[in-house]
C-alpha cells in the first residue's frame, strides 16, 4: 500500500522538511562561527580603505605586507583574547563543572564545561602566536622597513622589545599569553581557573598603556577609559563567541545525564552583558569625546565616522542583548521550539554585528585621529613629568573646584552605588529590613571615594606633598571608614540567591559563592588577621613613602593607581577588623583592638614627626623638578606633609577607638541582657546552682570541722577502756 514505507524507503532526517530550522535550534554550525571572523576582515578592510590607514606612505613606508598584516594580526590577538576571557569566565561563574551536578574529582565534567576550557585553550594558543605577531609587525611599522630575517633586524627588534614601551607593552602582552595558555591546558579548578582569568585580564593593561589614547591630551583619562572598554568588550565578545561554540551542547547530554542548562545560562550571561554593554558604551563615548574634540571633526572626518559607525553596531547589540533578556529567557521555560530557534538566530546576528564592530574598532586603532596630542618642543616640566600643566595656586575656594576625573575611580564609585541600591531593593522586596543607616554610610563612603581620587585632593596631589598626604591619609582612613559602616558584603550575601546551603543548584559558583569562597579562604585568614592588618596599616606607609615605590607611583599611572588600590584596601581591612560588622574568619576581642588602634596611633604619629623633621627630599626627581612657581618650597612643602600626616592621621584613628568602645560596652549590654532573659526562662537555675554549690561547701566544711573536734574524744575513751 502507498501508505506503507519500509524504513529502507522511509525518508532521513535530513530531507524531512524544517531540518535546516532545527539545525538552527540545535547550534550554529561552525560554518556560520566563521561568517562572524568574516564579517570582522570585511569591516576592517572596508575601514581601513576608508581612512586611508592602509595607503602606502610617501616616507619610511613598511611595505604592503606589514600595513594589512598588523591589522588582521591585531584583529586575530582581539578576538583570540576576547574568546580567552569568555571562555574563563563561562568556566568560572556561569556553567557547572559536572554533569548532573555531580562532586568529586572522579565526576563527569559537563560537556559545555570541557568544551569552554577547550576552546579557550586553543584560543589562547592563537593569542600568544597572534600577539608574537603583532610585536614584530609592530617594531617593522615604526621603523617603516620590512619584516626581514637578517642580524641587524633582529638586533633592532630586540632593542625594540627591551628598551621602548610599545615593544616592552607587547613582549608583556605575549609572556602573559604564553602563561595563561599553558594553564588553560592543565588547570582545572575553580580556583585555579579564577587566578588564569585574573591574569588573562592583566593582559588588557600593556594594551590600554600604548596607542592613541597613551599621547592625548589628558593622558589618564585616556587610559583608564580605554582599559574599561577593552575589559567590558572582552567579557561581552568573549560570551558571545562562547554561545555560539556551546550552542550545540547546552541542550544536555542522555550520556552523561547533564540537564538541558540553555536557560540559565543565557539568563546569567545576560545580566554580565548587560553591565558590559553600559560599561562598553560609556567609556566608548568618553575616549572618543578625548580623543575627537569638535563635533566637526566628528561628522566630517574618516575616523569620526569610523566611531559612529562603531557606536550604531554598539547601540543595535545591546538591543539584541535587551531582546534576550525581555522576551527569549522568560519563553526558554515553555520549552518552545521556535523560542529556540528565535535564540540561537539571534545569537548570530550578534556574532556578524560583533565581528563587523570588532573590526571597525581594529581599523580605528590603526588610524591617525585628527587630534594627535604629543610633546611640544617647549613642553613645561610639569607636563613631561605628570602629563599635565601645572593647576591654579592653590587655595580654599580651589579645594572643591579644581577636577580632573579618574574614569577608573568613577566607574568603581558608579557600580559600587547601582549594586548596591540593587542589593538593598531586593532585600526589601524580600520582607527583610535594612539599615538606612548603612545605606548612607555606604553612599558617602562613594562620594568621599571619588573627591579624593578625582578631586583637588588628586589634581593637587600631583604637585604638592602637602596635598597628596591629604590625599593618602583621606584614601586610607576617612573613605573606608564610611564604606565598612556600609557592610557591603552582608547586604551581598543577603541579596544573592541562595540555594540549599547556599550553593547553586548545579554546583556552579555565582557571586554569592565566590564571595564564601573568598571569605572562608587562606588568603583571606591572613590578611584580615588583626595583627597582620594593623601591621600592614602602619608598616606599608613607612615601606612606600621611603623606597622607590614613591616614585615610581608619582611618575608612572599604573604606579598611582596600584598605589591608591593598595592603601584604599589596606585601610578598609583594617577599619572592618576593628568595626566591621561583615564576616571575617576571626575577629580579635576588644581590648586587643584598642591596643592595636593606640599602636597605629603611634606609628602614625612617629612617621609624621620623621617627615617633619626630614632634610632631604622624596621622590627628588619628582617634587624637585615640576617648576612650580607658587606656593612653598618643595622641602617645606614636604614638611607640611608631615604635619598633615599626624592631625589627618589621628582623628579617623581617634573615632575607630570610639567605636570599639561603644561597640564594647553594647556587647557587655547584650550578654548582660541574654544572661537574664536566660536567669527568667528557667527561675535563676545558674543561680541556684551557684548558691547550692557554695552551700555544699559550707556543709562540708561544717562536717569536716565537727568531725575534728570529736577525734580527741573519741580517742580518750578507747585509752580508758
């Protein structure tokens, strides 16, 4: 009967009609992996034709090889370190590591889990050849010759790589890939692998440190906005290649008894994209807006259209991004078929936008922007030293209106506030309370952060000694002490889901168990040890202020950022182990801590009397060379400094002690409190107990002592019988 097929005549799988949709539904074939590499070299192609980067020059022109080679050589190293970072950040926070939520080292990993650290390794590979490739293409482009084999080639490349930044920034790049390559290719736990993704964003610092962005006019602001892009576009690319890699297996394994995990994982990798894009898009506009200064120059010129083209594929991403979060993730339960085709579409068109983006942004950075800053021929001592002119003299009025905004120090403030007031709504939401107290502790601590790093504090720090220690002494005592009062890590644990012991359900790690990691760690023993704290509190400033470190963080901005990351982060875990209230691994008792805070006062005390007295100048080569036509000498100002140290110092340390105090008498009060709630519920039984006890004894020594006094007695009437 026509009705009746054998399965020799029963029509494949394959020619079923809507097997290419499912197709679609089950992954994104590789095929259509590489349309999005694709799209990235005709992009770069197209803008760099545009610009007129890849024009043969009329002077010391490299060659045809090295004008297109760079490009693509740098492409391949983006996207490479881009798919290293996403893979990491997949394996570490967003999939589980076992099947079926599975433990032990004799556990299944979970398919997508393996496939991740997979790729990341292999991409890690063509991240370190890529990066070799850009170091060398990159000396032969400012030497302008051609990549050659003969001594004096590489005797010049060498020289390149060992004595001029660019090529110092690249060998770093290209040791850090090489590190973090061979770790992907061994390490395997959690722990090990939040280290390798540490060190794979490390990477991103040499790149943001040379370029276009290093010789603008304000040279900072250029750098740390750069370094936030490329943070925020590495995470967000990173996840989006990993999507589409792990497109064909997030669905599950009947093998491996590994559930279908698609929704969750998109559902968390969305809430990341969602900061990386905000953090992507503005600190996108504010490098571009430093380094393009009139609207003219924006619209009419190669490279500004070049960043406007770039900003529209930025604003049509994130509106794909927002389609995932409104519509697919809530649609994924329903277990629809055409949801999941309607995702993993949507994934490519952000792979082809992302690889065009990718390549614009590639092209931008091999062009010339129409505001190139460098050094002028009479550039003051000042700008060659700091990177900026010499600000106003200084004065009351000035000490709130002299700004210069360190974008780091701003985005830091920014999230610290949103994640917050996020926190506190959701607690709320939940029924429980929170402390306005807290809540507004937490916010000044934030402001207070931001004056000093991005305030006259900073701005004249750069200048005047006077001016940094007020600086330092704000940065390490008066902002932490605000932002401990906010406990941000108990509001963090509150406002975190949790399940069972506050664990995932899949045994992957989320905030919320990175954070108990963290706390419950080695590291975190030691350092929020109280003895070590308040060493280090006091010690570090005598070890900074008296070395090279000084120095070296005046003239170099990764020394002054690194310099206020140290000392915000020495002073906040000190003033938690005096009066915090988050956990820490142990908490010293109360007099203890009095001891400790009256020894810092000392020390505090000791280092600004040295400093006052001191005649010989730090950081010489610095302070002595600005040519600073104001204000004091650099020796007296310097002395002042010591002066600003000891007040400054004293009174935050002064108001700790106070609040061990009180937080001392309260904990009396409370034990008090409970020890007669206690004596109430079970009618003073300590008491009675403590009372039979002591009559016991009475009776017993009564007994003991009638029993002496009739011993002779007894003893005269055996004798007389």
């Amino acid at each position: 009967m026509p009705s009746a097929k054998t399965p020799a005549t029963a029509p494949s799988p394959a020619s079923k009609p809507g097997r290419k949709a499912v197709a679609v539904v089950e992954g994104i074939s590789l095929p259509w992996q590489l349309a999005g590499f694709a799209a990235l070299l005709l992009a770069l192609v197209a803008a760099l034709v545009f610009s007129g980067a890849s024009a043969a020059r009329q002077v010391s022109d490299p060659g045809a090889l090295v004008r297109w080679g760079l490009p693509v050589a740098t492409a391949v190293h983006n996207i490479s370190l881009a798919t290293v970072i996403g893979g990491l950040i997949f394996a570490v926070g967003i999939l589980p590591r076992h099947a079926s939520g599975s433990r032990g080292s004799d556990a299944a990993e979970h398919p997508a889990f393996a496939r991740a650290l997979a790729v990341a390794a292999a991409a890690g590979a063509a991240w370190t050849l890529s990066a070799v490739a850009v170091l060398v293409l990159t000396y032969a482009d400012v030497a302008g010759q051609g990549v050659s084999g003969d001594a004096q080639f590489t005797a010049s490349l060498v020289y390149f790589m060992t004595d001029i930044q660019t090529g110092q920034a690249w060998l770093a790049v290209t040791i850090i890939a090489a590190i973090v390559t061979t770790a992907l290719f061994g390490v395997r736990s959690l722990a090990g692998l939040a280290l390798t993704l540490a060190l794979a964003l490390g990477g991103l610092v040499p790149s943001a440190l040379i370029g276009h962005s290093a010789s603008s006019s304000d040279h900072e602001g250029a750098i740390n906005s750069l370094g936030l892009h490329l943070v925020g576009v590495s995470a967000w690319v990173g996840g989006i290649i990993m999507l589409g890699v792990l497109s064909g297996i997030l669905g599950g394994s009947k093998a491996l008894g590994a559930k279908d995990i698609t929704a969750q994982t998109l559902g968390r990798f969305s809430t990341l994209a969602g900061y990386a894009f905000v953090l992507v898009f503005a600190s996108g506009v504010i490098n571009a807006s430093i380094r393009v200064t009139t609207f003219s120059a924006l619209v009419g010129t190669p490279y500004g259209q070049i960043i406007l083209a770039k900003a529209f594929a930025t604003v049509v991403l994130g509106g794909v991004g927002l389609m995932h979060r409104q519509w697919v993730i809530p649609q994924l339960a329903r277990k629809s078929m055409s949801t999941r085709r309607v995702l993993w579409q949507l994934v490519l068109v952000e792979l082809l936008v992302m690889g065009a983006t990718s390549g614009l942004a590639v092209a931008l950075a091999s062009s010339a922007p129409p505001q190139l800053a460098t050094y002028a021929p009479d550039a003051s001592p000042a700008f060659i030293l700091s990177g900026y002119e010499l600000p106003p003299e200084l004065t009351p009025v000035r000490w709130l209106t002299e700004w210069r905004l360190d974008w780091l120090w701003v985005a830091v403030a920014l999230f610290g506030a949103v994640s917050y007031i996020q926190g506190v709504v959701k607690v709320r939401k939940r029924g429980d309370s929170w402390s306005v107290f807290r809540t507004v502790n937490w916010m000044i601590g934030l402001v207070v952060l931001t004056y000093i790093t991005s305030g006259p504090p900073s701005v004249y720090g750069r200048v005047l000694f006077s001016a940094h220690m007020v600086d330092h002494m704000a940065l390490t005592m008066v902002a932490p002490l605000f932002l401990v009062l906010g406990s941000p890590v108990t509001l963090a644990l509150r406002a975190l889901p949790s399940r069972g012991e506050g664990s995932r359900g899949d045994g992957s790690r989320g905030l919320r168990e990175w954070i108990l990691v963290f706390v419950h760690s080695k590291f975190s023993q030691v350092v929020t040890h109280p003895l070590f704290a308040a060493a280090n509190f006091a010690g570090s400033i005598v070890l900074f202020y008296f070395s090279d470190a000084f120095g070296f963080a005046m003239r170099e901005h990764v020394g002054h950022e690194l310099m206020n990351l140290h000392f915000l982060l020495t002073g906040y875990i000190f003033v938690l182990t005096m009066i915090g209230s988050d956990p820490l691994p142990r908490r010293a008792p109360y007099p203890m801590r009095l001891l400790l805070l009256l020894a810092t006062m000392g020390f505090h005390a000791f280092f600004g009397v040295a400093i006052m007295g001191g005649t010989g100048l730090l950081a010489a080569d610095y302070f002595g060379n600005l040519g600073r036509t104001w204000g004091p000498s650099a020796l007296l100002d310097q002395q002042t400094g010591g002066a600003v140290a000891w007040g400054i110092g004293e009174v935050p340390t002064l108001l700790v002690a106070i609040g061990v105090a009180v937080m001392w008498s309260r904990s009396d009060e409370r034990e008090t409190k409970r020890t007669d709630r206690a004596a109430d519920r079970n009618n003073n039984a300590d008491l009675n107990a403590y009372n039979d006890m002591f009559a016991r004894l009475a009776d017993r020594d009564a007994k003991l002592a009638g029993g002496d006094s009739k011993q002779p007695e007894s003893k005269t009437n055996l004798e007389g019988r």
